[in-house]
C-alpha cells in the first residue's frame, strides 16, 4: 500500500519538477526557507562548523559538548568516536532536537546530465522520523542509524545512510526497489529499524537501561532481604528454644535435613512469599544457610544483645558478677553477669558473656574479664562491687580476685554470695551434728533405693495414686485443679540451694507409698543386697527418732528457704538481704523458745497414722539399742534427749552459723547502708551514719563541696518524704530509688540517688551465674559438645536475655550483617 502511495506521489511530482526547474533558472538562489528548526539551532547556539571529535578527547562540562554538536549529517563525526560514556546524552540530544530537514528553494542537481535528478523537500513527509538531508554534501542520511552505528561494517551499502550519504536520487523513484524502502526493510528486526526501537527506549527514561538495571536491582533488594530475614527468623526460634541448628545428613535426599532447614521448609509451607525466595528457588551464591551464614547472624545478633546491655549502663557505676564451671567438654568456663541500677531506678543484672579460661587463677581471671570489659569500653574504673562465691582464688584477702580489682578501684567492695553463705551454713550444721549427719544419710538411702531404677520408679507414683485416692475418700485432702501432684521422691544435693528442704518434704508427702514400695522389695527381690538396702530403708522409715528429726529439719529449712528463695532474686539488694537474715534469726529463735510442743504433737499424730511405735517420752534414754547400760553416766529421759540434744542444739547451731557468716560486725558497709532504709517513716533515715557511709566507703563518688552538701539535702529530703504521699510506705531502698526517678525528685536530690544507686550496685547472691551454667548444660549438651567458644557464648546470651534478642529488628540484624563483610548479593 505504502508503494503504490509512493508511485503515485512520483508521477504527480513530475509537472513540478519541470516549473521548479523554470523558476530555478530565472531566479537561482540557495537561501533556505524559514525553518523553526533553523531558530532553535539559533536558541541552543549549535555551532554550524564541523567539530572533529577524536574518540579519546574528555569534555570537562557535558553541556559544552552539547552546544559544539554539528546539525549538518554530512559534516558530523561518527557517533563512535565520542567518548562512551557520552554517547547516550549525545543521542538523546539528536533525538530531541529531530532529523536534519532543512527546506531550500533549490536542491543541487547531481546525476547524467541527460537527466539529472535532486533531492526534494516533499520526501520529509514521507520518512519524517528518520531522513536527513545535508546541503554540504547534497546527501541523505539516517539519524537513527547514524545514532547506533558501532563502526564500518565494511559492507559499503550497509553504511551508506551513515557515513558516505545517499545521493542516488533516481533510485527513489523505483517504486518497490526505491532505495529509502529497501533502508527501513520488510524484516521488524531489521538494522533500522533496531535503530528506531532504540531511539524510542533511548527517550524512554523509565525504560532506560539504567532504570531497568535500578528497577532490578531493587527487587533483587528485596528478595535477598526476605530470604535473610527468614533465616535470621530461623537462627533466633532455635536459639531460644536452645535446640540444634545443622542435622546429621543436610543433603537433598536426607529425611530430615536439621533443625534450621526443617523449619525453613515449614516458613515456606505457610508462605508463599518466602517460598518463592528460599532454598531451591534462591540462587546459588545467596541461599544463605551455610552452617557460617548461621554462625553469622547468630553473633549479630548477640552483639546486639550486648550492645543493648552497653546502652542500658551507659555511664552509671556497675557491679561484676563471676563464677566458673566445667562444660560438657571438659572446658573451664568463667560466665561475667553485670549489676547495675538502670535509669529508671531499677535493678538489672545482666548475664554478658561467658569465655573459656585455661585455669583459675586469680590473675587469669582478672585478665579474662578485663579483656572482656575493655572489648565493650567498660571502664574498670566504674565497678562498685565484685560477687563471688567463697573459694579461695575468689575472696583471698591478698592475691584473691576481689585484692586484685581493689588494687585498681579501691571502691569495688566484694560481697560474698549471701545464698552461698546459707547454703554452707546448712551444710555445716548437718557435719557437725552427729544425729542429723546420721539423719542425711538415712534420707539419701531411703531415697536411692526407691527410685534407682524405672521400674521402682513407676511403683512409687502408681502407690502415691492410691494413697490420694484413698485419702480423698476418707475426705484427709480435698480435690482441686493442680491439687494432688503425683511427684517422685527428691535427692538432696550441697551445690543445690534448697534441695534439703524439698528432699524432705518429698519423702512425707509420699510417706506411705516409700514405704509400700520397700516392703515389696524385701519380699520380691531376689537380690540379697536389693532386699538387705530396703529393709533397712524401711527401717528406718519406721523409727520415731527419724520421724522426729525429718519434720524438725522440715520446721527449720522451711524459715531458711524463704531467705534462700528470696536471696536468688535479681532485684533483690543488700540492705534488704540483711533485714531478710535478721528477720530469719528472729523466726528461728522462736521456733526454739515456742515450737517444741507444736513439733512434739505433729510427730506423734503422723507416727500414730502410720503406725510408727512411740517410745515413752519419760523413760530414761539410752545410747545403745538393748536398752539401758550401766557404764553411762548422766541419764536423762527421751524427752530430754529429744528436746535438748536435737532440737535446741540443732537449733543453736544454726543461730551460731548465721550470725558468723552474715556477721554484720564483719560488713560494716551493710550496716551502714541500712541506715537508708525509709521505714517506720524514715526514722531510720540517719543523717550523720550516712555521711559517715560516704566519707568512709566512696570518697571517690563525692567531692568534699558534695559531701557537705549532702547533710543538707538528707534534712530536706526527710522532712519532703515524710509530707509526700509518693514517697510514703516505702520498705526497701530499691522502692526509694525507683520513686525518685518517678517524681523527678531524682534531679533535686542528686547526691541521695547517687548514693542508693552505688548501695544498689552491691551483689546480694551469684543466683544468675548459677542459671547461666543451668543454661550452659542445656546448649552445651553431649550431642553438641564440639561447640567453640564463641558459638557458646552468642547461644548463651540469646538464650538467657531472649527479651532483649526479641526486640532486636530483623531490619537492624540484616544491615549488620550487610557490614561485616563483602557480601555476593546486595540488601
């Protein structure tokens, strides 16, 4: 159709041809005619003269090269030899501006001269997008072709619209061979019209090849985001729940491929998002669930862990916390927990880290935790209190580690573990007193044979079940949600606080089940060692002096654990440590004055329901077991026995322990610090104690101008708090500190919060080293006993301050982890 259009546009043509040839030879002139296109050159200051632009000339200001671009196709260089990186604004400048049309009167014959032929304007309307003209070399040309050529082919018609021009004029004319038809082609992927489907993208910019690679990129972005964020996901569900990250056999053909790429195929199960992005769908170089990728973010995020408990300390004064203990591997491990009294006046102890160390030496350790301070620029000098157990290497009083910090802050008061000190104080008095070392015995018997096997085991609970079932019909105990627990019978250990105490009460809980359980093991074992161990355990069960001495020991442990449980609190501080201990000595004093009678009564209702012989209470008492001999002097009754032998020496001997070991003669800073305490509506609150507290014990917390200043401000401060109902009914010093930074009272009375802060600071136990190690078992276990040290500890801190991992952003873990190394894929 566009060919038949063509021949008849030629043969109208003709006629006008011959009147321009008249008009041309009475009136020659090559004026052009007024062009819009002519003016905008003139705007833009297109320079007319050819520019020869050599392919390695550097243009300083792009938009110089601009305005020196030739217009004429004949006299411009080849788009080539412009520098590369200039080439596409040089395009976009050309396209802009449209093909070189300039209209003129008279075109220049060229051709036979029997029939020579010229270049008509009328052929602009007919290839407007494309054809050139250019006066200096009477020629057409391709601009889009011109614009994308890389370089002479060397095919001399293939770049004749580009380089050479076309001035073959008679070939137009040649209908379906015209010479401009055969440029464009029948083929849509022919070179020109390439070239025009480029020039199109060229003044595309949203579809310019560098948006595209942007656009790309970003959702490459996103993607490699999502499919980390899903691993991170993974590497945080594990680590809480202290499981396995890698299984035995990860390939493709394993049934169960571990723990982290079992529960990416379960995120992908219930979503389709990360389905489309994770493991078989991720590309090779960025699937990121290498065991290192693992090991990676997982320290990511226990330096955030750490980097959170840094920010939360900040400047404020802090206390070291450090005990040691043995792995699964063998491996001495010194966990480092940090005390300190956060901003809004609460207490926080904080586990940090936990680093193998080859021995435990008082310097080794010193060196281990300063290492580990300085790493997280804690400054040694900040630490107001060191919490230790009672080992040597510990609390030596010269080459101790408490010694060796005091060399260098001679403000950092070592307190010995106050639940450590109960502990020993209990195991003290079961050594020293032969009837309640002998006691201890009989319990660990009685409990080893009942349950030192499965089978004796399931006969001790399916006994408890009918003892309940029993008891509920006689209406003994009363039903109930959680009422009635069917339990087992608990060992007793001396590195367990508080497991004496539930021992015992185990074995009366379970009294008659124990005792059901033994009697069939004397008649069905058919082990003499089996049947002699539980006679004599039930034996045992059944004498009066063991029941008396089981709810005696269950009488004093129960006033103990209240402070044993208290005394493991993080919260908890020493000025309240110290009452707790007073109001235990006190609680225990009355159970020597007032308990024997409600003991004596207990004892004898529960030896008559079990049927457990009672001895005459007023018969003499012999120390052998066939009655009385005549070699012993001094005879006294059972009662007596009982009453003064057991239990007020017993009872003694506990008083005389706690107050040697929580002697406040010895911890004059306790007592001190007690004197701010805001009871009994601060009539404890001293003025002068604690000025003396200061100028003794933190002359380097307080200036001598502050320490003056600080008798006045406790003046105003009491007569303040005693009018104030937010400060009012306060017990305990943490209250105090916390309600000062709540009424912004904190700000006015500076040097008191300073002061509680740095009391607060002090340790009261090392309960939260214990449950580190609690947790170190659990991550550390014999199928994972080849961790190294610093996968241990990046476990252990997300493990125990899982609160603080929680919060930590998956957006925040992803950046981190973009800037510890350099990285196959972008985020």
């Amino acid at each position: 159709m566009k060919v038949r259009k063509i021949d008849s546009f030629f043969k109208r043509r003709t006629c006008e041809d011959e009147r321009e040839e008249e008009i041309r030879t009475r009136t020659p002139t090559t004026e052009p005619v007024n062009d819009p296109r002519i003016e905008i050159e003139e705007i833009i200051t297109i320079a007319s003269e050819p520019v020869n632009v050599p392919r390695t000339e550097k243009f300083t200001d792009t938009v110089d090269m601009l305005h020196s671009l030739e217009r004429d196709p004949g006299k411009r260089p080849p788009i080539w030899r412009y520098p590369p990186n200039h080439q596409d604004e040089i395009g976009r400048a050309y396209l802009n501006w449209g093909p070189y049309q300039i209209r003129l009167e008279n075109y220049p014959l060229s051709g036979q001269e029997s029939h020579p032929r010229r270049f008509q304007h009328s052929w602009f309307s007919l290839f407007p997008s494309w054809l050139e003209y250019s006066p200096s070399k009477d020629a057409a040309y391709c601009l889009p072709c011109y614009l994308f050529n890389k370089g002479s082919s060397g095919h001399p018609l293939s770049d004749v619209f580009v380089t050479g021009g076309f001035n073959a004029w008679k070939r137009v004319r040649e209908g379906k061979r015209c010479s401009f038809l055969k440029h464009i082609g029948k083929d849509p992927c022919s070179s020109h019209n390439n070239a025009m489907k480029a020039c199109e993208d060229l003044l595309n910019q949203e579809a310019h090849i560098r948006n595209l690679i942007e656009e790309q990129n970003s959702d490459e972005i996103i993607k490699n985001r999502l499919r980390l964020k899903a691993s991170i996901d993974a590497v945080r569900w594990l680590t809480f729940q202290a499981c396995a990250f890698r299984g035995h056999d990860e390939s493709s053909k394993s049934r169960n491929q571990g723990n982290f790429l079992e529960l990416l195929k379960l995120l992908a199960s219930y979503n389709v998002e990360v389905a489309k992005v994770i493991l078989k769908n991720a590309p090779k170089h960025a699937k990121y669930t290498s065991p290192q990728i693992q090991k990676e973010l997982l320290s990511v995020l226990a330096k955030g862990v750490r980097k959170h408990i840094r920010e939360e300390i900040g400047d404020a004064k802090f206390c070291i916390i450090v005990d040691e203990a043995r792995d699964e591997s063998k491996k001495e491990q010194m966990s480092l927990v940090l005390r300190f009294v956060d901003r809004v006046g609460l207490i926080q102890e904080r586990f940090f880290d936990v680093a193998h160390v080859n021995d435990t030496a008082s310097l080794t350790l010193k060196e281990k935790i300063c290492d580990i301070l300085s790493r997280h620029n804690l400054d040694v000098s900040n630490i107001r209190g060191q919490g230790y157990d009672g080992a040597s290497n510990m609390r030596g009083q010269w080459n101790g580690l408490q010694s060796l910090f005091m060399k260098d802050c001679p403000s950092a008061y070592y307190v010995h573990c106050f639940a450590h000190r109960l502990q020993l104080a209990l195991v003290s008095t079961s050594r020293d007193l032969k009837p309640i070392h002998r006691f201890f015995d009989k319990l660990t018997m009685i409990i080893n044979v009942v349950t030192s096997s499965t089978k004796r085991h399931d006969e001790l609970q399916a006994a408890q079940v009918t003892e309940n079932q029993y008891m509920v019909d006689i209406k003994e105990i009363m039903t109930g949600k959680g009422a009635n627990q069917i339990g087992t019978l608990n060992r007793p250990g001396d590195t367990r606080w508080g497991s004496h105490f539930r021992s015992i009460c185990s074995v009366i809980n379970m009294y008659e089940a124990t005792c059901h359980v033994l009697k069939k093991l004397q008649k069905e074992s058919k082990s003499w060692t089996t049947s002699g161990d539980a006679d004599s355990s039930y034996n045992y069960l059944k004498e009066f002096d063991f029941v008396l001495i089981l709810f005696m020991m269950k009488a004093i442990m129960g006033i103990t654990d209240v402070l044993c449980q208290a005394l493991q609190k993080q919260d908890q501080d020493v000025v309240n440590a110290m009452d707790l201990v007073r109001s235990t000595k006190l609680v225990i004093q009355d159970l020597r004055d007032d308990g024997w009678d409600e003991l004596l009564s207990t004892v004898t209702s529960f030896c008559q329901r079990h049927e457990i012989e009672i001895p005459d209470l007023h018969d003499v008492h012999s120390t052998t077991r066939f009655g009385r001999s005549r070699l012993e002097e001094n005879q006294v009754t059972i009662e007596h026995y009982f009453r003064v032998e057991i239990f007020f020496t017993t009872i003694d001997k506990q008083l005389q322990e706690l107050t040697s070991r929580f002697s406040e003669q010895s911890m004059e800073l306790l007592t001190l610090s007690c004197a701010l305490t805001p009871k009994n509506n601060y009539k404890t609150f001293k003025v002068e104690t604690i000025c003396t507290l200061v100028e003794k014990y933190y002359p380097m917390d307080f200036t001598e101008q502050e320490q003056l200043l600080l008798r006045y401000q406790l003046q105003h401060f009491i007569v303040d708090a005693r009018q104030s109902s937010h400060l009012k009914n306060l017990s305990t010093i943490q209250e105090l500190c916390s309600r000062l930074v709540e009424t912004e009272k904190a700000t006015i009375y500076f040097l008191i919060d300073r002061l509680l802060r740095l009391i607060l600071t002090l340790p009261v136990s090392t309960a939260t080293t214990e449950r580190s190690f609690s947790a170190m078992k659990i991550i550390k276990n014999k199928l994972r006993n080849k961790m190294n040290s610093d996968f241990l500890a990046d476990s252990m801190s997300v493990y125990i301050e899982r609160e603080i991992a929680a919060s930590i952003d998956s957006e925040t873990i992803i950046d981190a982890f973009k800037a510890i190394g350099t990285r196959n894929a972008s985020f």
